[in-house]
C-alpha cells in the first residue's frame, strides 16, 4: 500500500496479515474470529478449496508442505501465523519427526519472519501420566510415534523462534469436540464404541472446538516467547463417565463396558492407544496468560442439545 508521495506505507498503518496454515474446521473457525479485523490468507493443497477460501474472506494460497519448492511464495507474507497442519502419518525413516514443520520453517525464515507463530500440538506428547494432574513444566514422554512427531515440531519452532525472534506458542490440545463437528461423542456413541469398565478407566481431556478457536486466536497476540500451553476445559472425568455423561444429554444409550483385555482384542489400535495414556491437564497458563476465559467451561456445558454453533 503507498501513501501520498508514493512510498509504502509505515507498518502501523498496514492491516496485519495472518497467515493460517492448516486451514481445517478448526483454522476455519480461527478465520471466522478474524474477518474483518486482518488480511486473511490460508495455505492449502487442495485448488478445489480456492472458491470456499474466498467465500469466507480469506486469500487462498495453494501449496504443500509434502512438497517444500510450492512454499516459496509464503517467505515474508505474513505477520502472523497459525500452524495447525499435522505431520505426515509416517515421519522420516525413524517415524518421529515432522518434515512438514521443517520446510514451513525454512520457508518462513528466508525473508523477514513473522512476529509470531502458534503451532498446534497435542497432549499427547505426555504420554501416559497415571491420573496425575498435568502442567506444562511436565517433561514429555510421548508413547506413539505421531506424538513423538508433535514434539519433534515443537523441538524445531522453539528452535526457529530463538533463532529468528519469533514468538512461537505450542498449544497442546486434547480432544476437541462440537455438535457441528465431524467424529463427536455422538458419532461414537452410535457405533456403539464400547467404553472400558471403571477399574480399567484412564482420565481424559477436552476442549470445545470455539473455545480452542479462540484460544488460537488470543495466542497470536498475547502468547509468550517459547511457550508451551495446555488448552483444555475444567472437567474432571474418566473417558466412560465422559460418553456416558455425553449419552445422557444426547438422549442415546450408554456405551457398554468392557475389560481393558477384551478392549485389546475388539478395538483398533488407534483408537486403544488413547485409553493407555491417563493424565489430568492443568489450564492454569491458557486462563491467565492468554486470558482466555471459556465459553463452555465443562463438557456438560458444550454437549447440552442447544449448543449447536
């Protein structure tokens, strides 16, 4: 943008620009928080998306982060960026690192790099804490490989923001959920995805997807240097209790419960791994640092029947 006498414009004046890459439902509702108040652009693969980015007041950038040559153009673009693509679901020839975040990586820093970064983790990269309670000064102790990818992408931005001056924020996430969101307790619930019995239980974490969109958002301004946060809600439940408690608000019948053993045998691994890991998340940082105060502060709150966004 020029002025009067045909120079750029000082920053001050410019509308910031905020990079998301990895616009799913999640950078979509991150958009949405946005519109209006920064120039909006989205790193995608897929060019059938260009016409949906738009619609929703974002400049659509297409390019992959399997294929570092198609980034270039990112290199100086934004002010600010949100990271929440995934790593690949195989890493390099060991499956623990993120290929992804080192090519966004080297192509944010060629030119002036942005003034901030979040990046999306998980959880996960605890691994299995035995029902203690859980802040971020945890050391991790990942138990799968995608999560040992999660913390090779945060190992490499803390790395990238001490390097360039960025300030990067890890936000760690648990599972997310919405009405209006594909894979939802609901979506289980009708499965008929059983539930392990009491004895055999593991403590699990939550978020609502528009409370993480806005802690995403908030993240972007007020996140500190190198900083990793739990994004989570306040319940306190074992995961049966959660679908059953989920089951009772949606008018659907409870999961039946079943011994971790028969679990091991009827379940898929994916899905077992996430009843192997047991840990309670501390948002003491996400409520004071980010300020961010919840709009469904338990999971009763946000799986309520009327809740639908």
């Amino acid at each position: 943008m020029l002025n009067g006498t045909g120079g750029a414009l000082p920053a001050r004046f410019r509308r910031q620009r905020v990079l998301i890459v990895g616009c799913g439902d999640i950078g979509v509702r991150s958009a949405r928080r946005l519109v209006g108040r920064v120039r909006l652009l989205a790193l995608t693969s897929s060019p059938q998306r260009v016409g949906e980015l738009r619609a929703l007041g974002i400049t659509p950038l297409v390019g992959d982060l399997d294929q570092p040559c198609t980034l270039r153009r990112l290199s100086g673009l934004a002010d600010r960026v949100l990271h929440l693509a995934p790593p690949p679901s195989e890493g390099s020839s060991d499956g623990r690192c993120d290929p992804r975040s080192r090519a966004l990586a080297a192509a944010l820093a060629r030119r002036r790099t942005p003034v901030a970064l979040v990046y999306g983790s998980t959880s996960g990269v605890y691994g299995d804490c035995g029902g203690d309670w859980v802040d971020e000064t945890r050391t991790p102790a990942p138990l799968t490989p995608r999560a040992w990818r999660r913390l090779d992408a945060e190992r490499q931005w803390r790395w990238w923001g001490r390097r360039t001056g960025a300030r990067v924020s890890l936000l760690r996430i648990p599972g997310i959920y919405a009405h209006d969101r594909a894979g939802g307790p609901a979506q289980r619930l009708r499965q008929g995805t059983p539930a392990l019995r009491p004895e055999d239980d593991i403590y699990t974490n939550h978020i609502h997807a528009d409370d993480l969109a806005r802690a995403c958002v908030r993240a972007l301004w007020l996140g500190r240097p190198q900083r990793a946060v739990n994004v989570c809600d306040n319940t306190d439940l074992k995961m049966g209790d959660y679908f059953d408690l989920a089951a009772d608000l949606l008018g659907l019948p409870r999961p039946r419960r079943i011994a971790r053993e028969d679990a091991e045998r009827q379940l898929p691994p994916m899905l077992l791994s996430f009843m192997n890991e047991s840990r309670r998340l501390i948002n003491t940082r996400m409520r004071r640092e980010l300020r961010l105060q919840l709009r469904y502060a338990t999971v009763r709150e946000g799986l309520r029947p009327n809740n639908h966004c």
